[in-house]
C-alpha cells in the first residue's frame, strides 16, 4: 500500500491539488492560496484536502505555489494510516520544493500530527506520523509517545508476512468515540494521582477498584495492560519468538475489544477466522475501530488458506493485502 503525489512548482500564488483515491468527498479537484501571516489557510470542504491544506499550514520552509495530483492504495479509513500518509506524502513532497530547508525526522512527523489536530480536528496520537516518517524496510518500530523516542526492531524473516484484512465497514458512531476514549484515561490518571497511565501499574489501578466506575476502570485497564504488551512485544520480535509476539496481538484485541470497547463483531470475526488457520500466530484489529482492519502475522506459505477461508466464511466482502516491513516516505526521481 502506498501513496504518491506527484507535482511541480508554479509561479500563480495558488495552489491546485487533486485526488484519485475512491471514498473521499467531492470535489476531488480543490485550489487554494498560499497562506500567509495574515491570511492562514483554514478547514473547510471537501474533508480530504483538510490534511493537505493543514500540512501546507504547519510547513515551517519557504512554501511555493504547486499543482499536484494524489494516488493511493492505502483505504481510507480503514486505520491502516491513509490520513498520516496523506500528510507525510504533502510534507515531503514540499520539501522537495525547497531543497534548503532541512528538519528532523521528528519534527516532520510533528508537524503533520499538528496539522491533523488543527484542520481535520482528531486528537490522533504521533505513531502512525512516525511509522510513516520513520519506517526502515525489515523493521518495527518501537515508539515512546512521551520522550518522542523511536527504535528500530529487526523484522528480517521472510517467511514472516502481515496479511492486512479491510473488513470494507465502517459503523456510523454519535460524537467522536477517540477523544472520548482521551478523556477518560486522563480521568483515570488524575485519579491514581499520575499524570498520564504511562506512570501507573495494575497494583495502583487495583487499589482504585471500587471508587473508579467500571467504563473508567476499564479503559485504564487496557492502557496500563497494553503498555506492558508493547514492551513485551518489542523483546519477542527483537529474538524472533513469532509464537509470543502473536499471542500479544490476541491478548491486544481482546482487550481493544472488552476493555476499550472499540471493535466489532466484523473486527472479531475476522480475528476469530485467521487465528483458526494453520501458519497463524496472531492477529487483532487496528486503527480507530468500530470497522476498518485487522493485521495478522503468519507464515507466508499459509497466506492462501488463510484468505480462502475468511472470504468463505465472513458475512461481508473483506478485502486483503499482504505486506512487509518497507521504508517510511521518501522522494521519487521521475
């Protein structure tokens, strides 16, 4: 899965970006000034050129006018990162434009999570902006979201695939589910006396049992316990221990599921069908939930009756892409 925007500098002040990518609002086809101190850019319609205006925004080079077209393969709003490639794409593509201006890997994925707070308004974390940013072919990447920290984990085996499965539903969901799930955690924090659950244990989380209602407790739960996953996760990918890291994945879904509440039956079907193939190691649902995809690691010659069986036996139309670890954004001589 990949996204490329192709484009070239002009000399009209404007800038003219279109889209190929299925699913996204019309019109595909959107121009625009170049922001300046007095005249910022601003959200507005179509939805999808908000993650490109607002990177247009937060680009702290020399900006010039562009026309640029967008293609990709990555779903959209499928949680597999189709809003950070969107946004890196923009931002290398700038750079490109103004070959003097130098930033730091970190700093670029800063300010693409910026631009996704300020113009598409979600609250979204730092690690798909990373990955897209950071991404090294053989490798994970194992990120510390308060020290804005990255490591490479050697991914090398290649009989060792990610079978990605779009489940192709979304449920139509009041409010925004994630920045819901935001606030509570940090009401949980508050109330275990820390300043993120980054700090907090499962004995400090138990100590709270009774006084924490159960919606807040749970969330907690599951930030506390998947921290620790993590963690555990990095250490058994880093040795190669495949079967461990898998049963991490399932552990991660249930808990997304009981905990965090943010899958589906269709997210769990999908999880419950791959983990009853052979070649399976694990797999769990990813992204914002309620919908979208799962990521399953299996031994590549299982890829065939693993897909076979889950389109056989899902009630809807999934669709699947098998993937390897591969770099992060970077220019394309044409």
């Amino acid at each position: 899965m990949v996204t490329v925007l192709v484009g070239s500098k002009t000399n009209s002040g404007m800038c003219t970006v279109i889209t190929t990518a299925e699913g996204v609002d019309e019109p595909k086809q959107v121009e625009f000034a170049l922001p300046t101190s007095e005249i910022p850019l601003l959200p507005g319609e179509p939805a999808w050129a908000n993650y490109v205006k607002g990177v247009v925004q937060n680009y702290k080079g020399n900006l010039s006018s562009f026309s640029a077209v967008i293609g990709t393969t990555v779903p959209i709003g499928g949680g597999v990162s189709s809003s950070a490639s969107l946004e890196v794409a923009t931002y290398t593509f700038l750079e490109q434009l103004d070959p003097s201006f130098k930033t730091s890997p970190k700093d670029k994925a800063l300010a693409c999570q910026k631009a996704e707070h300020d113009f598409p308004k979600m609250p979204c974390g730092i690690m798909d902006q990373f990955i897209s940013v950071m991404g090294k072919k053989d490798n994970a990447l194992l990120i510390d979201c308060r020290s804005m920290e990255a490591k490479l984990v050697a991914m090398t085996n290649p009989n060792i695939v990610v079978l990605i499965t779009n489940s192709n539903v979304k449920h139509e969901l009041t409010g925004s589910e994630y920045p819901s799930r935001r606030k509570q955690c940090y009401k949980a924090a508050k109330a275990l006396g820390k300043e993120s659950l980054r700090d907090a244990t499962m004995e400090d989380l138990q100590h709270q049992v009774g006084k924490l209602d159960d919606v807040t407790f749970r969330r907690a739960r599951h930030v506390i316990s998947e921290i620790t996953r993590t963690s555990k996760a990095a250490e058994a990918l880093s040795s190669s221990d495949f079967v461990t890291f898998g049963k991490l994945m399932v552990e991660s879904h249930n808990s997304l599921c009981k905990d965090y509440e943010v899958s589906c039956k269709e997210l769990d079907d999908l999880v419950n069908l791959a983990m009853s193939c052979d070649g399976i190691y694990g797999s769990r649902m990813t992204g914002g939930g309620f919908g979208g995809c799962t990521v399953t690691l299996l031994d590549k010659e299982a890829v065939q009756n693993t897909v076979e069986t889950m389109q056989s036996k899902y009630s809807g139309n999934a669709t699947f892409y098998v993937c390897a670890a591969c770099d992060g954004a970077r220019p394309l001589q044409l």
